[in-house]
C-alpha cells in the first residue's frame, strides 16, 4: 500500500499532482525490477489520470530506470521530480 502525504488535499489528488503520479509510477516500476534492460515500454491508460501523464512517460520513465541500481538511487531520483 502506499499512501502520499500533503498539507492540502489538492495536494494528495494524483489527478491533480502530477508529480505524486510520476514518482508513484517510478517506486513501483523499480519495485517490480523493471530497471535497466528490465524496463520494456509504458502505455498510460485512457483513464483521466493517464490523460494527466506528460507525452513522453516512456522515454521519461525509461530513462529514470535505465541505471537505478539501488535504493539511494531511487531515492535521488524520486527528490528530482519537481511539480
């Protein structure tokens, strides 16, 4: 489970942060090993927040993935993602 934290809760609403959305998607991409040559292509779904992700996802998640190779790089990554 995981839960995201804010002050407002127009904050927590992953259709209106962005920023939550992708580094949910890139904490869970890297949980489920698709790092590196383990990463093959992401689609977003049709949904409203699949609309909310930026065109480029794949390339942008791809190249987040390509060299994590531990925890702190995860860490260093999800502290990049600006809103």
């Amino acid at each position: 489970m995981l839960f995201i934290r804010g002050d407002d809760v127009g904050e927590v609403k992953l259709r209106k942060n962005r920023a939550s959305l992708l580094k949910m998607l890139v904490l869970n991409l890297y949980k489920m090993g698709a790092t590196g040559d383990s990463y093959i292509e992401f689609t977003p779904s049709k949904t409203p927040l699949g609309k909310n992700l930026p065109d480029d996802i794949d390339s942008l998640l791809k190249d987040t993935l390509e060299d994590m190779d531990s925890d702190e790089a995860l860490a260093t990554s999800l502290s990049n993602i600006q809103n």
